[in-house]
C-alpha cells in the first residue's frame, strides 16, 4: 500500500494553507504527524481522504488518483479516525461502531460485521459500553469508540487526528503502542496526528514534522525530534536526550515570540487578507 502526495496547494479561501506538499509512504508503517496548532496537521489529512479537494496537486493511492476514487471505494482503502466526534447520532456504542463497517457490508453480512465489532471493541478495552448510548460517554470513552470506527473499516490507510487527545496517559501509551502493532499485524499505513512529541517518538517508525503549511522535516524520529527543529517549530529551548535509540524530549522553556516576527507565508497572507478586509469594510463604511 502506498500514499504518494505530489505537490499539494490547498486553501480555504485565498489564503493558503498547504504549501507544496509533497511524500511518499509505503506501509506497513506506522507514521506521526507533529506540529504546532494551525500548520495544516487536519487539512492535510483531509486532503488525503477526500474531505477537501487540493487546489492543485495530487494524491493517490497505490498509483490510483483519488480523484477518480469513488468515496465509497475509498472508504475501503482509506479509514479516517476524525479529532472529535461531534457528527453523532444518539446511538449505542455498537451501532456507532458499526457504522464503520458501512463501506464493506453486503446483504446478509450482518453477523460477521457484528463480531468484528464486538472483537475490536474487546481489543480496546470497551466491550463493557457495548450497549450505553454513545452520546453519554466521556471524551476519552468517545476516542475509544471512534477508534474502534475506525479500525473495523480495515483500511489499508488508516488516518487519525490525535486519537489520544483526550486519554490518560496510561491509554495514551496504550493506544498508541496497540497502533504501532497494528500497522505491523495487518500490513497497513496508519498516519497519526499527535501533540505528544515523547510518545510518537517512542512508537513511530517515522515523524513528518510541519510548519507554517509546510512539511518542515521528515525522517526516523532521532533524525527529527532535533533541539534545533523543535526550536524553530514549535518555538521551544528543550534537551532531547536518547532513550534506547528513540530521542526524548525535556521541555525547558518558550522561546518568546517577536510580535512581527514569525512572519510565516501562511500568517503573512493571512495578515493581507484581514487588512484587504478592513479596507474594504472601511471603504463601504465612507460609501
Ligand atoms: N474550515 C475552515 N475554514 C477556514 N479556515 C480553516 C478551516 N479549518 C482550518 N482552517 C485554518 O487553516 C489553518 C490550518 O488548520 P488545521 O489544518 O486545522 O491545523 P492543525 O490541524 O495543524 O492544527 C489554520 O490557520 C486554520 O485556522
Ligand atoms: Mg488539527
């Protein structure tokens, strides 16, 4: 299975968000995306699942464009794990479970569809919310549904918008460990949006390290989780020391930001945009 990313522009309105993305990953492998808040982390993602369509640049999938991938065809390809689960009915946790199965099932698939549920509920943990409607579990309790969503999908590519976002740190590690398997078990891509720089680094085969709508750095994790990139990306002195070959990070302050600064091209068009705007408000204003 192969993601292959070639030259991806994508914005919301004129100001652009992505910039010139381009990557090439194989699975079975088990990658994290890192970066400060805004770089476009979701956007790429959703660039990728189809979600939002590029402005230019392609993606495909095993050499096959997306653009000529049905939605249905590419949901059995490309599982997507989305940040919060806000799109929600109010239904138990197995019908949500369930839903996920959507771009398999065949008349009369039901009974298996349902132990593949009921089995990848037990492997995170939930079996025991099986029936508890889903709109009255805890944020953490959500993120283990909607991964179990996502994983009874069994894509090739699996996407995940930090996934543990809302765990304690035990199911943090858990969960993350349980993916890297995964990727390993079933020969699959899985890509995850993380903040934990420590965990992704302890886990991932790979971190692809954006900023400001760029991919700023890609690699093995000792080769990215540098003083020197963590400095310039997230703004931060840190000491990143080796733990049995993986880099761990101790935070030590942040940097303080120059006001004009970090005058990024993203932030800069976003700057132009706005005063465009305020012009133009100021101009009907006199009108
Ligand atoms: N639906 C949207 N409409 C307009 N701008 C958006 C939308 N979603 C995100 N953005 C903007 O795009 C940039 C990247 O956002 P996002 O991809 O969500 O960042 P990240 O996931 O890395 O935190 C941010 O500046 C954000 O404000
Ligand atoms: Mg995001």
């Amino acid at each position: 299975m192969q993601l292959k990313i070639n030259n991806v522009e994508f914005g919301y309105s004129s100001v652009p968000v992505l910039n010139d993305i381009s990557l090439d990953l194989a699975g079975p492998k088990f990658v994290s995306i890192l970066g400060p808040n805004g770089v476009g982390k979701s956007t790429l993602i959703h660039c990728i699942n189809k979600i939002l369509t590029p402005n230019s640049g392609s993606v495909f999938i095993d050499g096959k464009d997306v653009k000529n991938i049905t939605i249905k065809e590419l949901a059995k390809q490309v599982g997507y794990v989305p940040y919060s689960a806000s799109d929600t009915f109010p239904l138990t946790v197995v019908d949500t479970v369930l839903m996920g199965r959507h771009p398999h099932s065949k008349w009369g698939s039901l009974d298996k569809d349902l132990d593949i549920v009921y089995d990848t509920l037990k492997m995170l943990g939930i079996s025991h919310l099986a029936m508890r409607p889903f709109n009255e579990l805890s944020a953490g309790q959500h993120q283990k549904v909607m991964l179990a969503r996502g994983l009874v999908q069994e894509p090739q590519v699996l996407l995940l918008d930090e996934p543990t976002s809302n765990l304690d740190v035990r199911h943090q590690l858990d969960v993350t460990k349980m993916l890297k398997q995964l990727s390993v078990d079933r020969q699959i891509l899985i890509i995850m949006i993380s903040h934990d720089i420590n965990i992704a680094a302890k886990y991932a085969d790979e971190i692809i390290l954006m900023y400001q709508g760029r991919i700023y750095d890609v690699g093995a994790p000792a080769e990215v989780i540098t003083e020197n990139n963590l400095r310039v990306v997230y703004g931060v002195t840190s000491k990143v020391i080796d733990d049995n070959g993986r880099p761990h990070v101790i935070l030590e302050d942040a940097v303080p930001m120059g006001e004009e600064e970090p005058a990024s091209p993203v932030m800069a068009a976003a700057k132009r945009a706005k005063a465009e705007e305020t012009t133009k408000a100021g101009e009907k204003g006199e009108a």
